[in-house]
C-alpha cells in the first residue's frame, strides 16, 4: 500500500527495525512522537512528513528541540532504505504497517485512546475486522483453566458469535488459545492481539487458515520477530480493551493493564471472573463479577454493549 509523507515520517520515527531494537537511534515513544508531532504541526511546516529531508540545525531552530532530541529525530528519519527493506519483506507474507495517517487506522482507537493511540501498527488479515462489533476475551499463560471456566468460554463464543459479533483475544496459550479454537470450528471471526511473536504466531495452522479465509486478523504494536513479554503485554491489552465492545477477563496476574482500562474507561464493559482470586481487585474496582454463564444471562447482559452511550458504573465515579 502507498503511504503519505506524513505516514513515512511516523514509521520511521516510531518503528523499531529489528526485533532486539538494536538501533542507532531509539524510536520514538508514543507520549515522545505525540510530542514531536505537535511541534511539527505548530511550526511552519504543518505536519511531520515535510521534515523529512531537514537537517539537525532546522530541527533545532523551527521545532525547538534540543541539540540531543534534534540528533536522535534526524538519525531516525534517516532510516529510509532499511525502512524499505524491511516493509519489502513485510510484504512478503502479508504485514503490512497501518499509521495514524493511514484510512484504514481505527477510528475507535483515537476516540478511545486520545493521545495515548499507537502512532503505527503491524496488521495481517482482514482488516474490516477491526471495525466491526466485537467482544474480548483474556486470560494469561500457565494457568489451569477449570470445567467451569471452559465451559463459560464455549458459551460466550457461541453466543457472542450468533448475536454478530467478532472475538478479540491476546493470542496467549490457554484461554485465549480456546476461544481461537471455538472461534474456528463455530464460523465467527477472530482478531488476535499480540504482545509479540507474530510471525510465529501466523504460522499456526488454525490461525492461517481463519486469516486465509478473511475471518481472522492479527496485529501487533511489536516488530514481528519481538518475543512476548509483559511490558508488550499491557500496551497490547489498551488495544484489545479499546476495540472490544464488552471483555472479560478469565485471568490475570495484576500486571497486565486492566485496571488501567478500568480507570481509564476504554472500554465500557468489563467483566471479571469470579472464582480466580487474582481477578478480586479488578472487581473492587468496577469489573463486573461473573461465574457461569448461561446462554439467557449472556443475552441480557449483551443488551448494554449495543449503545455507545453504555456506562460501566465503578468505584472511580464516587471519588
């Protein structure tokens, strides 16, 4: 796909070209970009992508960067052939990079995440997926998932699916991993957020195929070779809350970004189970508890989630 100056310029200010981000220059951070940006748009220039062939002393002078962020943002922007390179063999197996700039960046992640929204992305599959009603379902690595809890899973994908809507997990083994295989064998449409490990991630046979057959989407805010890890994790879940119409989280260890998602309201909906005891002080601060769901308790509770305007009460209105 084409991209405007302007997209370039986020690229390479923001992407990490190598998954160790072993770097000349440190990409840009969101609240650091969101910085740059507004400057470049305050100055003469009007935007980012008209800074491209400017040199260190311009920086300095018409953004009013100091001589360090002035280097930092040159050496950046002047990562044009590996940027080419690297989107070249993107390409190749169907990532692209999605940029603020670009039509096809979610309306839902600015109206939700403000200036807190990723400046770019990585994106493979259907990308109308993104759009589209959706509900998500978390839970982490390494914990036994119980009868109760599988079963809740199967009739909440079932149901979610039947009432249109998508399913958005993190991609992670376990009850993420379940509900991509119900997802699969019942027809619905599933986007995996990741944390990192995406071009591991697309060589799964069952995520291929959903891909393959436009029910499926992954993306990532991580280079497609970064391993997982839990930082990558909480700036995965701002995502995956921000797209969902309702979440619900099986489990979780506390670090992973949901109260942040309470507190900041990202998404209006979220559910905590309530037989996992690490799930308690989500409920304490606003998540709603759940247990086992039937399938004429998921059809009461999926009326709230069809009007924007929905509220979830919390403990943050009484303070």
């Amino acid at each position: 796909m084409g991209h405007t100056d302007d997209a370039y310029a986020a690229m390479l200010l923001t992407m990490a070209l190598s998954p160790n981000k072993e770097e000349y220059a440190r990409p840009l951070s969101t609240a650091e970009f969101r910085r740059f940006e507004a400057a470049a748009r305050e100055s003469q220039f009007h935007g980012v992508g008209k800074l491209l062939d400017m040199d260190i002393s311009g920086l300095m002078i018409y953004l009013g960067l100091t001589e360090e962020e002035a280097y930092r943002a040159f050496t950046l922007m002047h990562r044009g052939v590996q940027l080419s390179y690297a989107l070249e063999g993107f390409a190749v197996e169907g990532i692209e990079v999605i940029t603020q700039y670009d039509p096809e960046y979610p309306e839902r992640l600015r109206r939700k995440l403000a200036d807190a929204a990723p400046p770019a992305f990585y994106r493979c599959g259907n990308a109308a997926l993104l759009s589209a009603p959706a509900v998500g379902i978390t839970g982490i690595s390494g914990v036994r998932t119980t009868p109760e809890a599988r079963q809740t899973i199967e009739t909440l994908v079932r149901g979610a699916i039947e009432r249109g809507y998508g399913i958005i997990t993190g991609g992670e083994p376990g009850v993420s991993r379940m509900a991509a295989n119900l997802v699969a064998r019942l027809g619905g449409s599933l986007v995996d957020i990741l944390g990192g490990g995406m071009r591991e991630h697309l060589k799964d046979e069952g995520i291929a195929q959903l891909v393959g057959e436009g029910r499926g989407l992954v993306l990532s805010l991580e280079h497609p070779d970064a391993m997982f890890t839990v930082s990558h994790a909480i700036a995965r879940n701002r995502l995956l809350f921000s797209l969902s119409d309702a979440a619900f989280i099986f489990n979780t260890d506390g670090r992973r970004g949901e109260a942040e998602a309470l507190q900041n309201r990202t998404c209006d909906w979220v559910y905590a189970w309530e037989d996992f005891a690490a799930n308690r002080p989500l409920i304490a601060r606003g998540a709603v508890p759940f247990g086992v769901l039937t399938d004429a308790e998921l059809a009461e509770i999926s009326r709230h989630w069809a009007s924007s305007r929905s509220q979830q009460m919390n403990m943050f209105d009484l303070l």
